[in-house]
C-alpha cells in the first residue's frame, strides 16, 4: 500500500502482554509509511519493555503515565485524543479491552479511549484460555458494536508454552489494517469488487500439473486498494505465495474450470470486475486418475484450450459493470494488449511486461501501461504494484463519475 502524505498522527497503545517488544516493528512500519507516531506505554508494558526504544523509533516522547512531566498534563489526553487519527493498541490484553468495553478510566490509554472520536484498531495479544473465555469474547463483541476495529489474534506457539489462538498477528498485516481504516476517499464505498487473483494448475495426474507463474503479489494490492476506498472485496484465488487481505471475502480454487465456475456465480452481482489471475492457457485433455510411473518411456500430452474467464463474463455482462482484464506479454507490449483489449469486450486492460530483471515474477513492481477504450495509449513504465493499484481503481472511479 502506498505511503501516507498527511502525516497523520497515531497513538500506539502498547499494554502489559509479553508480545510488547513486537510494538517496536509495528512503530517503525508506521514510521516509514510516514506517520507521526506517539507511544503510550501503561505500567505494565514498562514492567516488560522501555519507553527509550519507542522515542528512539518514533522521534516521540512515550507517555507513560496521566500526571506526567507534560505540558498541561490533566487536560494532555483530551488534546491528544483530539488529534489523533487514529488509536492503534497493540498488543491489547484482556485487561485493556475490559476497560474500554465497560468505560473504565484508570490510566492515561484507558482515559483517552472514552474521550477520542478517532477510529480504534484493537490487536489481542494472550493466552488462548483467555481469549476464549466468555467475559473476553463478550467484551470484544461489545467493542465492535461500537464500531472497534479488531485485527488478529493469530494461532501458534504462546508464550506459555501452549499452541492456540492469542498469539499478536505479524506487524504487517497490523500496518495493513491501519492504512485501511485510514485510507482516502471511500469512492467506492457500496460498490462490490471481484478480483480474480493467483495462478491455476491444471492437473496431469494427481502429482503433477502445468500452470502459470504467479505470486498473487498484484491481486493483493488490488484487493487493498478498494478495500481501502470502502468497497466490499470477494477474490477468486489460485495458489499464491501471499495470503489476500484479512477483510477480503477469499474463495480458492486450483484449475481454470473451477475459477470460471466461481466467478459466473459471482459475476452477476458484481459492480468491478478485475482479472488479475495468470490463469493457464491449456489444460490436460485427459489426465491420469493415478500417478504416472517413471519407466515407461516418454509420455506425450494433448492439451485443450481453457476458456477466457474474463472475456465471457464481458460477454454476458449487465449495464453498469467495469471490468478490467490484465495482458501479461513478453513482446510487443502495447500492440498485443490493444488487440486484446478490443477481443475480450473489457473497460480497461492492464499491460504487463514479464521477464527481465526490473519486472520478474514475485517482484513488487512492474513494467505496465494502463488502456482504456478510444484512448491514446500511454507509455508504458515501472511502478509498484501499489502505485498500479490506486492508478487503475482512479480509472474506475472516473468510469462511474464521468
């Protein structure tokens, strides 16, 4: 996701949970997308990790207790949570979140909470027993009522010892969410996108197969980019090295057949429709029920041509749809992705250039040029996959408001 360029202010509230030392990479992720972060740090978290290393981090003062050596100090949590854009609590104990579903004030985060009007974004770090527990569920339940984010817990290893649900989710996926709820203009707000995402395989025997290359790396960013301007995300995916977005609806399928199925179920009700996914061109006309043995001399495949996913749902589309096809091409970049953009009956196509060393596979940028029907079309260049991502969902933007 791109970085921000407001400056934005996040309080990080880092509580009492061992999974405290891990606040650090949250605020240097944070940092680095540009944001001011303040750390505040409750007694617990000090009994388990400094307040040096977040004013090192963030270029801030830690708030580490209400009547500190502040400017102000009995009226500092309402000036803060007045600014702030949003309140980050990571790693969020039980304890934390029992305060602030039942408006308890005892400390300066627990304070601050009841008097901001900021979004909340709640990470749960414990034990999975106490994660479980009924008091801990109902208060999590409360909080979302409110309109509380939540992102996480993850499963794994604990620190005691135990493997469970409880564990912090990885930093990344923390940073993910906050640029979400802190996104831009929700122009796509009660809009529905499907993105097709991943690569397919398409089975020679029950071992083996033949696919396309592909990280799902593009899919991804696309599914951030319109869950980040509100829209409501449903993607259709083959294997991927990366996991789509916590808050896109995800279905994962392996072969082309199973993908087209999937989407001319969901096609209809779809306002976007992106096809991103390297599906496979061809497909074993008749694969092996059983595992083909070594031995028995060369083996010759006949391979079929799958059907264009994308080209069909352009095919039968209803009024008022934009749908986007991706051309990933080796030569002739612009000449190849104009003849498809025209055959398969699409809104946009996206060009793509592969190989090479500036846009290989699983990069995170690529050589591309974004098409458009009755268009000049524009010079190809590289780009985060980031960059790519806002740059197209503009594109659908200003289709829907000409």
């Amino acid at each position: 996701m791109a970085t921000n360029s407001s400056n934005d202010e996040i309080v990080l509230g880092v509580t009492g949970s061992i999974a405290a030392y891990k606040a650090c990479e949250i605020a240097s992720r944070l940092v680095e997308k540009g944001f001011r972060i303040t750390p505040v740090l409750t007694d617990s978290a000090l009994e388990l990790i400094g307040a040096a290393s977040f004013e090192a981090i963030t270029g801030q003062r830690a708030i580490t207790r209400m009547f500190g050596p502040l400017p102000a100090p009995e009226i500092e949590h309402i000036a803060v949570a007045q600014r702030a854009a949003l309140f980050l609590i990571a790693p969020a104990t039980a304890n934390i979140l029992a305060k602030a579903a039942h408006g308890i004030a005892d400390d300066w985060l627990s304070t601050t909470l009841l008097a901001t009007r900021a979004p909340i974004l709640f990470a749960p770090a414990m034990n999975t027993n106490m994660y479980r527990h009924p008091a801990t569920q109902a208060n999590i339940q409360a909080l979302r009522d409110r309109g509380c984010h939540f992102m996480g817990p993850g499963e794994g290893r604990l620190a005691c010892g135990s493997y469970g649900e409880g564990r912090l989710i990885d930093a990344p996926l923390i940073v993910e969410k906050t640029l979400l709820i802190l996104g831009g203009p929700k122009d796509l707000a009660g809009k529905r996108v499907l993105i097709t995402s991943g690569g397919t395989r398409e089975p020679i025997d029950p071992v083996r197969y033949i696919g396309n290359r592909s990280s799902g790396k593009m899919g991804r960013a696309l599914a951030c980019e319109a869950l980040k301007r509100g829209a409501h995300v449903t993607a259709v995916t083959g294997p991927a090295e990366v996991p789509l977005p916590a808050d896109a609806e995800t279905i994962s399928v392996e072969t082309a057949a199973q993908m087209q199925q999937t989407i001319e179920h969901i096609a209809p009700h779809a306002d976007i429709i992106i096809g991103a996914a390297a599906v496979a061109d061809y497909r074993v006309q008749d694969a092996a029920t059983q595992k083909r043995k070594r031995g028995q001399g060369d083996v010759a495949l006949t391979l079929v041509e799958n059907p264009d996913i994308i080209a069909g749902v352009a095919a039968s589309r209803r009024p008022g749809q934009v749908i986007v096809a991706f051309a990933a091409e080796t030569h002739d970049l612009i000449e190849n992705a104009l003849a498809k953009l025209h055959r398969k009956g699409v809104d946009i196509i996206v060009a793509n250039q592969i190989g090479g060393n500036e846009s290989a596979f699983a990069s995170e940028q690529l050589y591309a040029s974004i098409l458009l029907n009755d268009a000049p079309p524009p010079a190809p260049s590289l780009q985060s996959k980031e960059i790519l991502a806002a740059r197209l969902f503009d594109h659908i933007v200003a289709i829907f408001n000409p």
